[in-house]
C-alpha cells in the first residue's frame, strides 16, 4: 500500500478509539466532578471548566504515551 493508505487507516483507528473513549468517560463517576472542576451558572449562562479534570487525564496520557515511545 502506498503511503498515504496506512495515514487514512491510522487516521480511522484513531477516530474509533477517540469513541470508545468519549463512551468510556460518560460511565466513569468522578470525571468531571472533581474538586478542581470549576461550574458557574448564572441566569441564562452556564459554564463549565473541567480543570482538575483535564490534568489528570493529561498526566495519564503522558505516562502512557512515554511508555510506549521509548525505545
């Protein structure tokens, strides 16, 4: 296959993975309630900043991504 084959087939697995994951977090309990997590809710406004949140995933996606890389 030529090149430009395997980057759509890479592309697409990542798409269906980025779906089990959203479907994954939508039954995790304390994702997105954490004391970090920030909600405002005024009238007509509501706002949502999932902070503590958004780190720990960060730091668990590092780890994992560096296991993974090294060589």
């Amino acid at each position: 296959m030529q090149p430009f084959a395997w980057v759509l087939i890479a592309l697409g697995v990542c798409i269906i993975l980025a779906g089990f994951l959203l479907l994954a977090f939508a039954h995790i309990p304390l994702f997105g309630k954490l004391p970090g997590d920030l909600h405002f809710q005024f009238k007509n406004v509501h706002v949502f900043l999932p902070l503590a949140s958004c780190l720990i995933l960060s730091l668990i996606l590092t780890v994992v991504i560096n296991l993974f890389l090294r060589r």
